[in-house]
C-alpha cells in the first residue's frame, strides 16, 4: 500500500493515474476521477514525509486545439492544490 511503502521510505518515484474498473474492463480517468481516492494518496505521502518525484499519468485528453496540454494543465493544477491541502491539514 502507499502507506506501508512510503512509510518506509521506499518510494521515490510515483505515478498519479486514476482509473475505473479493473482489468481488462477499464477506463482512464482524470486524477480527480476514478476509483482512488487520489485526495487520500497525496495525504498519506505528505504524512510520510515523500519528497520524491510525483507526476501525473496516463491523463485524458481535454478537447481543445492543444488536448494533451490542457490534461496535463488540468492534472497538475489539481495535484497541486491536493499538495496545499495536505499542507495546511
């Protein structure tokens, strides 16, 4: 679990992806919708002190002239914001 691994210092690089479903029937979500509670991970990692890399991944397309970039806007300004919350909790 996240708590068990980065409690213990083992995790330096994670990867925020959200998804619906379970394998193979399931679908990309945004970070902020899916079946993990993504709120909760950034919690969890902020309490365990993780200072390593966090990036968002495989993110949904926005439909827009440039769709990767605006996913990309969209998670990492979520991400962002959850970091702050963790912070000031």
């Amino acid at each position: 679990t996240v708590d068990r691994y980065s409690s213990a210092g083992k995790l330096a690089y994670v990867h925020l992806r959200n998804v619906q479903g379970k394998v193979p029937h399931y679908h990309e979500m945004f970070v902020d919708d899916g079946d993990t509670d993504m709120l909760e991970v950034i919690r969890i990692l902020y309490k365990n002190g993780f200072d390593g890399v966090l990036i968002p991944d495989h993110t949904p397309l926005i439909e827009c002239a440039a769709p990767w970039h605006a996913g990309m806007a969209h998670a990492l300004g979520w991400m962002r914001a959850a970091i702050m919350m963790a912070e000031r909790s």
